[in-house]
C-alpha cells in the first residue's frame, strides 16, 4: 500500500536554519547534510507570491506587515505578541515507491507538484505562502512549503488556521482525497500518537506496523459463511488502527524508559561534576593557580551554555558590516550579549563571563571575516568591470 504523508508544523525557533535548509544556501550545508550534491540542481523552487524569492524570515516578516489588521476595541491596531506563532512548516510526499514512479514520470511529477500547490492554497491561502520548495536531492522526493497564518481579516491565529485534532484529521482526509488519482490512500487513523517530529513519527509507525503480524488481521469465518470482501477490508482496517496503535505506545512507554535512564545519567554526573567544583573551589582559596583554573571552567560553562543565543542574533547580517570598525563589531556583539542576558536573566558576573568567553570571541570574528569577505568580493567586482570609456 502507497500511503499520502502530510505534515504540518508551527515554527517555533527562528526560521533562519530552516530558510537554508530549504533554500540548499551554501555554506550552511551542515542544515542539509543528507542531500546529494549531484542532484542539487535537480531541487524545484516555485515562486507562489513575490514573497517566496526573499529570504525566509524577511519573507515572513515581510507578509506579517503586509496582511495583519488585528485591531483593539480602540480601533488601533494590536502588538503582535512575543510569543505569537509566526509561520507554519510542511512537508508533502509519500510512500517511497509510488514516489520514486511520479519522479521518473516528468507529467505525472508535474502534475503531483500543482495538486500539492493546490491544496495548499486552498487550506491556507495563496497569499500566505513564502517558501514552495521540491526536493529531488534526497532519497524520496517532497515538498516544504511554509505559510503565515495570517487569518482572512488579517490576525496572526495558527490556532485558528490549524484548527483542533479532529478538524486536522480532516485536512488529512481532505489531501488523501487530492492524492487520490496518484494512487496514495489515506495513512491509518487513531494511531494514538502525540505530536512530534514528521521524521520520528513516520519512523516509529513504521516499526509499530512492520511488527504486526499479517494473520492477525485475518477474520474467522462465520458458521453461517463467509464474509463479504468489505466486511472483511472494513475488519481489517479497524483491527491494525487498533494494533498498531498499542505497538505505537509500547514503543513510546519504551523511548520514555530509555530517556529517563539517560536523565539519570545525566543527573548523577551533573552531582559529581558540582562535588568536584565544590572540592576545587576550597582550593582555590589558597592558591592562585586553582582561582584561574575555576574561572576558566566558570567562563567555559558558561560561553557553552548562552554562546549559541548570541549568535543566533546574528543569523542576518546586514551590508552595513562592511563599514565596521573593529571597535563597532565588538560593541555590536557586546549589545547582543546584553540582549541575552535580559533574556535569560543573567546575573552581572555571568555577563560578564559570557564577554570573555571562546563563543564571545568566535562570533567577533565571524563578523570581522564577514566583513574582509563582502568587501573582497566588491573590490573584485570593481575590478572586473574595468574603467570606462
């Protein structure tokens, strides 16, 4: 059986590394590492709405402004809110054989690839759509899309848009249905699975389903007679629902276990780790060398710990970098540092830290780099053009 996979995520981190990842950008290939780089060139980009050949999150940020009007009872318009989910992944494909056929098919792929954008449109609005990507550069070929969900009288609702489990499985049904005609059915109902990951799930369904067995799903024949071949497909159907839904929670009470034991793990090691502290910081008040000793660990946990913040403030850099000073770039991640600590609400010895940390450096210079690279790069361009006539 050939089954349609719909999957729909809200965006929850910044959409900077899933940008790349759809986008195949160079230099960021770490976000796209099971991709072939032969069949790159194969990948399909779709330009729904002048949107969708910017970069993701100016995109999004970009269509927010365009199509929000929520507006207070004084008629003005509302802040956005923090927290507010501001774009919706998902991911379209199918079972891999079927897959493999539409691919190879260029009509049949073609025509797959509109009844996707299609339903799309239909569900969440043309206007909304900022990225339309196909990949052909790994094993089974899909589709990201990304949609901001943005309401018909301009809110910002995933909430609305995705609406509540039952009104999601039946935007589930209504894909199948579009899927139809390319020979997919609908995935199995009631699996009893919670949210995760599309990878995870499909995953961990597929093991729950392969360690069923077949005869399991065999009818006893009635002494009246057989039964009738829908009476037994409808038995079927409703007895691996229900089977595959208990595999699918033995393996969820399983990975539970497992996470608890390395919690544990964890756990004791975070006890001896701050036993030892404890034992070096005695010792550290009679000697010199053991105060530096703690300091560097102090200043090396907590670089590890808040260094990734700080650089995720810099996943855009903008041209004004190439008019920088050393001075500036270090006062610009200085500002960033800052930035973090208000967020994470750290005290005024851990910023301070933070400022002296490896991750503090690392970013300072990938600045300055950026900076040497984008001027080297005009200088060539100058260069190229030649002087006029």
């Amino acid at each position: 059986m050939s089954y349609a996979v719909y999957h729909v995520e809200k965006g929850a981190v910044s959409p900077g590394g899933i940008g790349k990842h759809i986008d195949r950008e160079p230099g960021a290939e770490h976000t796209y590492q099971h991709a072939d780089p032969e069949r790159i060139h194969l990948n399909e980009h779709i330009t729904v709405t002048p949107h969708c050949d910017k970069s993701l999150h100016i995109a999004i940020s970009d269509r927010i402004k365009e199509g929000y009007n929520a507006k207070n009872k004084a008629g003005e318009l509302k802040e956005i809110r923090k927290d507010a989910v501001k774009y919706t992944t998902h991911i379209l494909t199918g079972s891999p054989d079927l897959m493999e056929k539409i691919e190879n098919n260029s009509n049949l792929r073609k025509e797959w690839i509109n009844a996707n954008l299609e339903f799309i449109k239909k569900e969440f609005g043309e206007k909304n759509i900022v990225r339309f990507s196909i990949h052909r550069d790994e094993k089974t070929m899909h589709i990201h899309a990304v949609t901001v969900p943005l309401t018909n009288d301009g809110r910002l609702s995933a909430r609305e848009l995705l609406g509540n489990p039952k009104e999601m499985s039946q935007r589930q049904d209504r894909y199948a249905d579009q899927m139809k005609s390319f020979g997919f059915q609908r995935g199995i109902k009631a699996t009893g699975v919670k949210h995760e990951d599309a990878k995870t799930y499909y995953a961990r369904i597929k093991q729950a389903q392969n360690s069923i067995s077949q005869n399991d799903f065999k009818p006893e024949k009635n002494l009246l007679g057989v039964y009738k071949s829908e009476s037994v497909e409808e038995m079927q159907n409703v007895l691996k629902s229900q089977k595959t839904a208990l595999k699918s929670k033995d393996l969820e009470i399983a990975k539970l276990k497992e996470q608890q034991k390395k919690d544990s793990e964890f756990k004791i090691k975070i006890i001896e780790s701050r036993q030892n502290v404890e034992k070096d910081l005695k010792y550290s008040l009679l000697s010199d060398e053991y105060r530096e000793k703690m300091k560097e660990i102090k200043i090396n946990e907590v670089g590890k710990k808040y260094g990734y913040d700080v650089k995720l403030k810099f996943h855009f850099i903008s041209h004004s970098i190439q008019q920088k000073g050393d001075r500036e770039i270090n006062e610009m991640v200085t500002s960033a540092v800052k930035k973090v600590a208000e967020e994470k609400q750290l005290s005024p010895v851990d910023t301070a830290l933070l400022m002296r940390s490896k991750e503090f450096k690392e970013v300072e210079k990938h600045l300055q780099n950026e900076r040497e690279r984008r001027n080297e790069l005009d200088q060539r361009r100058g260069q190229n053009r030649g002087p006029r006539l």
